[in-house]
C-alpha cells in the first residue's frame, strides 16, 4: 500500500503536509464539496460547489469549480494545476489569465492533505492553514467522516469551527 492510500490515525501526531504519493489519473474527475473554510474567491458561493480536475498530456490539470449564488447563478472559476515543491501531493493552482502565469503570486498552493485509498473523499489545505476544503465524489459524506476529517484536520492546525457548509452531510 502507498503512502497515499494510507489513512492516517489520530495517534499519528499529523502534520500539516501534502500526501507524498498521489495518481492523478485517479484524482481527475468529478468531485463534490462539502466544506471550506472562508476565502474572498467563493464569498458569492451558497451551494453546490463542484470542482472538474481533467489531466493534460503535459502532467498539468485544467480545473473548473462551479457554485450557485445567492441569486442562483452558476459562477464559474476556470484555472490550471501544475506540480508545486513539497510531495506529489502538492499542487499549485491559479485562476488568473495565462498571460499572467509568470507572475508568483498568481499561483496559490493547493496541498492534497488527506485521501481515500479508493480516492471516494479528499481533503485540501494549503501551509498557512488559511484554506481547506473537503471533497467528496457523491454530493452527499457520512457525518461519521465528515467528524473524523475534521478532527485530523484539527491535529493539522485547521480552523474547522470556521467551516462553512455547502454539501449535504447524510
């Protein structure tokens, strides 16, 4: 069994780093948000938060989150994932045109923190601990996970009481 498709325990004593071993191939897809914690680029954001990962010959994923709004709109963010330093499990993501792409500060971490060894559930961070998500593949997570997610991701130094909900928990 690889790193990634091990799941860590509380007694672990985690840290806050990316999973060393990610396929991406299995990561691409369709995913479902359950949780973030509060970040200006999905204020507008009420529910059904979607994000579609599709791998590109070059290594490098072309992203596309989708929300609905308040005024029930779909708002939608397209951007690209490349390899970041720090494991396979670190990415580094950005929104902004391609033109800007040279630009640092337009690319923002994007650390694959937690998997499902069947890659059902993710859970993303980044090292200031200022962004999380939780991911699921079904639009739906047990309550039973969604708790022990959070309390590993409490050991990792996240705000999750800062959590806001847009899925479902079953």
């Amino acid at each position: 069994m690889s790193a990634a498709t091990t799941v860590p325990s509380l007694a672990d004593g985690l840290v806050n780093r990316p999973i060393p071993q990610i396929d991406l191939v299995r990561y691409a897809g369709h995913w479902h948000e359950i949780a973030h914690l509060p970040m200006v680029f999905q204020r507008q954001c009420i529910d059904h938060v979607t994000a579609d990962y599709t791998l590109r010959p070059d290594g490098k994923l072309d992203v596309r989150n989708v929300c609905r709004t308040r005024h029930d709109i779909a708002d939608v963010a397209e951007g690209l994932a490349r390899p970041g330093k720090g494991g396979a499990g670190a990415l580094e993501v950005r929104f902004a045109p391609a033109w800007l792409a040279w630009v640092p500060f337009v690319w923002a971490d994007y650390w694959v923190i937690d998997l499902d060894p069947d890659y059902g559930w993710a859970v993303v961070g980044s090292p200031s601990r200022k962004y999380l998500w939780i991911l699921s593949r079904t639009p739906r997570m047990d309550k039973s996970l969604f708790d022990e997610l959070c309390d590993r991701a409490v050991l990792r130094g996240y705000a999750v009481d800062k959590l806001i909900m847009t899925g479902p928990l079953g």
